[in-house]
C-alpha cells in the first residue's frame, strides 16, 4: 500500500496506548505517508516530543506557546495543512471536548479549527467508553462526519476485560488508507447504512434482554459494501466480531440508540437492516439490581414495542434512502411470511433466513437466503456469510447503476 505525496496530523493524547502512537507513525512513514504529530500535555506523560519528532521526521507540536511557532506555523494552518486529522489514541476527555467544540488546548483547537477529514482511535477504561456521556458524544461526533476506528475487546491495563483497548496500529493504518486513497469500486461516492448484530434491552444494571445474533452477517455487509468503494457507517448492537476494516463502527446496545444512530447517520444512499432488533423493552427498567425476596413471587415484566428501524428508514421522506434492505427471520412459511413484511415495513427488497434451530443459521457461519424484490424471490444456494454479503453488495451496486 502507498500512501506517497499524503500527509496526516496526528494527534496524541494521553493514556497509556499513547506507545502505539510511535508504531503507527512507523508504519505511516513506511508507506510513504507525512506525518506531524501534536502532542498534548497528558500525552507528553507517556510518550516523548523527541521520540514523535525522530520517528515523525518532522516538527512535533505541543501546548507549550510558542510564538515561533505561532509565527511560523500557525495552529489554523496547522490544521489543514493535512489531508486526514487522526487522534490516536483518543482519550474520553478529548472526545468530550470534541463533542463540546472545545478549544482549550493545541489538540481540541486544530480539531475544531481544521476543515480535513478527521478518524479518531479511542482508548480508554471499559466503563469510561460504555458511559452514557461517551456513548452519546461518539453518536454526536459520529453524525458530524467524524470516522472511528476501535475500540477492540480484551485484557486492559487497568485489569479490566472489555471494549476500550487501542485499536492496533495496522489496523488504523487500514481506516487511515481506507480515507486518504479515493475508493474505487461501483459504489464510490455512495454511503451505506448497516445496522448489525443483537439489540441489549436492559431489566436492571446487571440482566437484559437479548438474542442469538452474533453480527456476523451484518458486518460481512458492510465489508462487502466498503469493498465495493461505499462509504459505511455500520451501526451496531454488542458484538464480538471485529470492526470491519476502512468502515465506521457506531456502537449501541439497545433499540432505541439503534434507531438514533441510524437517524444521525443519515443521509445514505443504501440502508440494510441487518439487526435483529429486540421487538420488545422492559417498561420501565430498575435502576438497581432486582433482589429475590423469600417467599415472593418472580418478579413480572412489563414489556413495551420498541420502534421499528426498517419501517422508519423506509418510510418516504426526504431522507429515504433509495435502496432499504431488510432481513426476515423466519421459522415458518418463510416466503410469504417474508413478503408480506416487505410490504409491510415499506422496504424495497427483503433478504428472508430461515432461522429454525435445525439450519444452525443464528450464530452461524453459513446462510442459505431468499431475495424478495418488488418483482419476485430468488432463492441463493446456502453460502458461508461473507459470500452472502459479497452477492448482496453486487446485487446493490448493479441496481444502483
Ligand atoms: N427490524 C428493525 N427494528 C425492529 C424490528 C425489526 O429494524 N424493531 C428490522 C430487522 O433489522 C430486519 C427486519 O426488520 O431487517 C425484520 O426483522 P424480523 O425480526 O424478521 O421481523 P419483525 O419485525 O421482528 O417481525 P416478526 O418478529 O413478527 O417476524
């Protein structure tokens, strides 16, 4: 890969993956890529101006003001002078100050000053990234048109197990490419929605809700449709698939953030909904864990509809996208089960499964699909997922055409 005659503004801010900062930068120079880097001062806690600027080749920039800078470099130059802004890794207090157009420091300020793309890496504890506050500043920032990339699952500094670890510099380095080489395909300049995997509909803090979906089909999707040259905000519940690379990845837990992200990521020009969406919620869920109490009976609970995201995509509008994609899952009379909720959802076509336990399709590697269109079904032999969704995004792009 080449990334010859670009040029990225990396910004590093503080925490304890700010080491990766120096690996990503190495393979940046690798490929031919310019780097500059901007330092803040919690980042200058874990890693060194000197080792940015040696790996860098180029002038690293910090919050220390400096009038030679200023004079010749100035930060709104600075800004743009890059074709990409990164920020890896990005804290949750600089995602915040993000969200909240901050410019505090050298770091908030060439992100609120820049007019360049800009792909953020967070990193942070689990708990910090699940919070509401950082679930609902990526939302905001992510329907700003910011790209993500990560978090990735697994053992953490701080002992904790969970989402908030660094993406790995390949990896940033592939969402970096994705943006800076125009895509070529039959989808370029097109963005796709995918909503993906199961929705968490909470009881209480610790019980929820939930569903065998494991992602897997969704996320193929959106690869193939990213592939195909598409733009891909995928949208999706808890999984444990990785991130689809050169996509971004907006995660949710329950129904109702689902359809929120998804509103926020309009416009599209595609929608599949691939989600299985939990029909229902806890009316009101506790906000303390349920104890048992001897002698008293379950617990009752109370459901209430969650809304429905195919049916709202679909519904004509201005923000319609022209192609919505649903998917039926169905135990029986799958065909005219799943054209009847084609017609029913408003959608255009309906990708319909049988999810009887017997075809091993939820949570499984393999689906074997019926294509419903407004002119009739084909049935596609069974197929692993990622060539599924390969069929899927060929059948897309030519209809696009
Ligand atoms: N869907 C959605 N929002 C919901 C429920 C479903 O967006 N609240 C979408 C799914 O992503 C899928 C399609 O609707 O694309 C059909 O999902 P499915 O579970 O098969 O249908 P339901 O609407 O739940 O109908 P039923 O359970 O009665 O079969």
């Amino acid at each position: 890969m080449t990334l010859a005659g670009k040029r990225v503004l990396l910004v590093v801010s503080g925490g304890i993956a700010a080491y990766k900062a120096l690996e990503l930068i190495r393979l940046l120079r690798a490929a031919g890529c310019g780097v500059t880097c901007v330092l803040s001062r919690s980042a200058a806690q874990f890693v060194t101006k000197l080792s940015l600027q040696a790996l860098s080749e180029s002038r690293t920039y910090d919050d220390l003001f400096s009038l030679t800078d200023e004079s010749e470099m100035g930060h709104i130059q600075l800004s743009r002078a890059a074709d990409l802004l990164v920020v890896a890794p990005a804290s949750a207090d600089l995602l915040a100050r993000m969200a909240a157009g901050m410019a505090d420091d050298l770091a908030s300020t060439v992100l609120l000053a820049t007019d360049k793309p800009v792909l953020v890496a967070p990193a942070m504890n689990v708990r910090m990234w699940q919070h509401e506050a950082t679930v609902a500043n990526m939302a905001l920032l992510a329907a700003r048109g910011v790209r993500v990339v990560g978090p990735e699952e697994g053992p953490m500094a701080c002992n904790e197990f969970g989402p908030g670890r660094l993406a790995e510099p390949p990896a940033i380095l592939a969402a970096i490419a994705a943006l800076l080489v125009p895509a070529a395909g039959p989808l370029a300049g097109r963005h796709a929605l995918v909503t993906s995997g199961p929705t968490h509909e909470p009881i209480d803090p610790v019980r929820y809700i939930a569903n065998r979906s494991s992602g897997r089909q969704g996320h193929a999707i959106a690869a193939a449709l990213a592939a195909l040259g598409a733009r891909v905000s995928l949208v999706s519940g808890p999984v444990g698939v990785p991130d689809p690379p050169g996509v971004t990845v907006i995660r949710v837990e329950t129904a109702q953030q689902m359809l929120a992200a998804s509103l926020a990521a309009l416009p599209a020009d595609i929608a599949v909904c691939a989600a299985a969406v939990a029909d229902w919620r806890v009316a009101s869920a506790a906000g303390r864990k349920i104890k048992k109490t001897p002698g008293a009976p379950p617990p009752a609970l109370e459901l209430v509809a969650n809304p429905d995201i195919l049916a709202t995509l679909s519904a004509p509008g201005p923000t319609r996208p022209r192609l919505v994609v649903g998917f039926a899952a169905e135990t029986d009379a799958l065909a005219e089960n799943a054209a009847a909720k084609r017609a029913r959802k408003g959608c255009d076509w309906i990708v319909a499964n049988d999810v009887s336990p017997a075809t091993g399709i939820m949570g499984g590697e393999e689906n074997s699909v019926h294509l419903i269109t407004a002119t009739g079904a084909e049935d596609w032999p069974r197929l692993p997922k990622s060539d599924v969704a390969r069929r899927l995004a060929a059948r897309i792009a030519a209809a696009l055409a």
